[in-house]
C-alpha cells in the first residue's frame, strides 16, 4: 500500500495540482488585496467617503435595551468578494485561453515539421 501511495504521489498530474493549489492560494491573497486596497477605496470616495465594505442595509436597529443585536444584509461586503471573483475568473479565463493558443501552436508546427 505505500508503494502505491508513492507512485499516486509521485505522478506528475498529482505534484501539478498541489503547485496549483499553492500559486491560486497565492493568487488569492493579490486579488483580495487588489480589490480591498486598490479598487474600493476610489468606490468610497464616490460614496462620500463611506467605506464600502460597511455598506449595508439596516433591516432592525440595535436594541441596547433588550440588548439585541442589529440585523442587517451587508451588501457592501457582498459585492467586494463578488468583485473579487469576477477579478478572479477574467485571469483564469485568460491563462486558459493563453494556454490553448500555445498549444494549438505546439501542434501546428509539429504538423509543419
């Protein structure tokens, strides 16, 4: 069994996804950060300063009194990680698409050779 577990790990495709999983955790981490630090601040500022991610609509104030919390749908926080999806998937669409297209050429100059 563990001469198996060797061969499975040492394969090719199973070292490709775990570089994979690393660079996208990586990639991650860029992309959240290009969204909070780059791309919303300017958004707020068009908002009159408010910070975007705190952008919510208030459904029940607080209540000290009966010390209950607020209820509320935070659409602000919402729209940053649906941004950073969007960011997320544009980049991957392209490393695809370039990805393709050099192998198609790969294989059209194998075909001329």
């Amino acid at each position: 069994m563990l001469k198996e577990f060797k061969q499975f790990i040492a394969q090719g495709n199973v070292l490709d996804l775990a570089i994979g999983v690393v660079i996208g955790a990586a990639f991650g981490k860029i992309t959240t950060s290009l969204v909070n630090d780059i791309i919303m601040p300017p958004i707020g500022l068009l908002l009159a300063g408010v910070d975007f991610k705190d952008a919510k609509w208030v459904l029940k104030a607080a209540d000290e009194a009966a010390k209950t919390p607020e209820v509320a749908i935070t659409y602000g926080a919402f729209i940053q990680v649906l941004l950073e999806f969007v960011i997320i998937a544009w980049v991957l669409f392209l490393v695809v698409k370039g990805a393709n297209r050099a192998g198609l050429t790969a294989k059209k100059a194998d075909e001329k050779a």
